[in-house]
C-alpha cells in the first residue's frame, strides 16, 4: 500500500512539473514541438493520476470491507488534491453557458 501511495505522489509531482515547464514556455516562446509534447504527456500523466486515485478510493471506501482506518495523513492529502485537480479541470464555462437555470437567471 505505502508503495501504492508513493506511485501517486510521484505521479503529481510530474504533472506538476509538465504543467510548469508547459507554462513556462508557453509564456516564454512561441508554440514548439516540445510544448506539444509536455501537453500530451501532462494529459497522459493527470489520467493516470485519477485513475490511480480512483481505485484508490475504490479500495478504501468499498462498503464490504472497514478499510476507512486506512485513511492516513498522506492519504489525506491526497484526496485533498485529487479532489482540487477535479475541480480546477472541469469545464466550469460550459457548465454556466449551457445550464437552463443559470441562463433563465442571466435574463
């Protein structure tokens, strides 16, 4: 399990830094073959990140067993991230152009 946890962690550590060095030479430099690269992998790793952090989730909250003792500091932290990363990809634009309510609102 405690190799389970490092996996994660490393796998956002190099989200982190793809996202970064993308940023970087996204304000730096014209678009390259490089930064398509970092993108493609960026998107590549973060999949992998969720999925990892949803079978995670599987393990701890399955309802036949009392896994939930397993939840540690490290664990804590993170759901806490996975449940950031979520928020801040969703696509938080269409969901306000297109909801009926919100656009019966705006009027």
């Amino acid at each position: 399990m405690d190799f389970y946890i490092l996996f994660i962690i490393g796998l956002k550590i190099i989200f982190l830094w793809l996202l970064i060095t993308h940023l970087y030479l996204k304000n730096k430099t014209q678009w390259t073959e490089l930064d398509e690269k970092l993108l493609y992998w960026k998107e590549r790793v973060e999949f992998l990140f969720i999925t990892c952090m949803a079978m995670l989730m599987l393990y701890i909250f399955n309802p036949r067993t009392s896994n939930t003792i397993l939840i540690t500091n490290k664990i804590k932290i993170l759901l806490f991230v996975f449940a950031l990363l979520i928020l801040m990809t969703e696509n938080w634009e269409k969901f306000f152009k297109e909801n009926k309510l919100i656009v019966n609102l705006k009027q």
